[in-house]
C-alpha cells in the first residue's frame, strides 16, 4: 500500500506542509530515489528537509547541496563497486568504503553537512551500544563512510571511540529524524516493501534471504509513522547488480508519480 492515508487533495498537501523526505537503503536499489526526486522537481513539490539511510543518506548528500538530478543520475550510472571500495582485509571486516566517501566529498569540497541547502541529517549505528548516531553537522565524508558501512563486508568506521557502521540497521528509512529538522509532513521512500526472495541455492543465499526479511519486516513497521510512503516495484532486482541503473531510476520515477499526482 502506498498511501498510508487518503489524500483529497495532495498538491494542496505539499504545498501548505513543509515536507521532510527519507531515502530508504538498498544498496544498488538506491537509484530508484533519482527517479523519485525527478517526479518531485517536475511536480513542483518542494522539499524542506532530507535524510536517508546507508545509499539513501548518499542521494540524501548530493541533493541537500543541489547537486542537479542530471549530474546524480550520469553519477549512478557509471558508478562501478571497484570505484568505490578498496580491499581492506581484516578481523573486522573485507573491505574499506573510504572511496565512496572521498568521491562525495570531491563533488561536494570542503563543506560541512551543516552548510547544505537544506536541512540534512545522515544516520549511522554503533555497533557496540546499538545507538544510533545523527550526523547534523561536520565531515561529509565520515558521515556517507559510517552510514554506507554493511557490517561485516565494510570495516567500522570509527570517530570519538565509536565503531560506526550502516544507518539503516536500525531505522532503514530514517522518518524518525525528520521532525527534528522541522519537517511537519513526513514522506518515506521504501526500497524493499515490495521485495521477493528467491528459493535459496546455497547457504549464502539463504544468510542472506534472512537479513532481507528481517530489514523487510522492521522497515514495514517503522514506516508506519510516515504521514505519505512511496514503495516502488523493484522485486526483479539485486541488490548488488548494476546492470539496470537506468529502469531503477525509471521504477522509482513512475512510483512516486503514480503516488504523488492528484
């Protein structure tokens, strides 16, 4: 279900509210928010404030600073794994996201989150204490590094004696952080609500059905509290493949139009 409530008049809605938006994670799914935000921009809705979880927090990044959709979209579908990771052995994990981190920074400078156009906050989990950690403020890259960090396959990103990983662990769609940045209309982008899961082949496979389930299951919950929800049909997608960039972006696009018009 799409809408949480029924909507008389939506371009009325979003025009009087000051609307607050969370990127769900989903790793390659991501691309799918690119299409999201371009129905917003040619729909003319307004977005106050932004946060996003794991590569929602990345899309989350670029369009707080204005980056145009057209840059974001030439971005995602050239961006390539090896481009954005290095290999980074060790007992806490295989690989390092530092390069992701410093590929938003060089399109972003120097500037600190506080200095976005809008409002952003970008989520990480410390995996030691299981509290969630806000970024408002300070380095873009440690932030997108510490909410983009899969625990197990990234090593922890560690700031102030805090071992940080993946955002989305605890809040996949972050719409709890929202009115802290004065959002008082609250819309979700959901990456996995429509998701399937494939009979398993092996035991990977079936390690990883799990961790989507469970994602699946506290992420429906959660976005409960979200006052409009965008769920776009990527159930015939990987989460790692990035071979359909451009009908991800496509899906996402179509989804929240269909939802989004009046």
């Amino acid at each position: 279900m799409d809408r949480p409530e029924r909507i008389s008049s939506q371009q009325d809605i979003f025009s009087r509210k000051k609307v607050g938006l969370a990127l769900g994670g989903g790793a390659v799914l991501g691309a799918a928010h690119i299409g999201v935000l371009k129905a917003f921009a040619e729909l003319g809705i307004q977005i106050h404030c932004i946060t996003g979880a794991s590569v929602g927090a990345v899309v989350a990044t670029l369009h707080a600073f204005g980056i145009p959709l057209s840059e974001m979209e030439h971005f995602a579908l050239h961006l390539k794994w090896p481009d954005s990771t290095r290999l980074h052995i060790s007992k806490m994990g295989l690989l390092s996201n530092e390069a992701l981190g410093r590929m938003i920074q060089g399109r972003l400078g120097n500037a600190g989150i506080q200095e976005a156009s809008i409002p952003l906050a970008i989520p990480a989990t410390d995996i030691e204490s299981g509290e969630k950690l806000v970024f408002t403020s300070g380095d873009i890259k440690t932030a997108i590094m510490a909410s983009t960090c899969v625990p197990g396959i990234f090593v922890p990103v560690e700031l102030h004696g805090r071992m940080l990983v993946d955002g989305g662990l605890l809040e996949n769609v972050p719409l709890s952080l929202l009115s802290g940045l004065g959002a008082d209309f609250r819309v979700g982008v959901d990456l996995t609500a429509r998701r399937e899961f494939p009979r398993p082949d092996h035991m990977i496979d079936v390690i990883g059905n799990a961790i989507e389930m469970a994602l699946a299951c506290s992420t429906r919950i959660q976005t409960k509290a979200a006052d409009f929800l965008i769920c776009p049909d990527l159930s015939g997608y990987s989460f790692v493949g990035t071979g359909h960039v451009d009908e991800l972006i496509r899906k996402g696009y179509d989804a929240a139009l269909a939802a989004l018009s009046p």
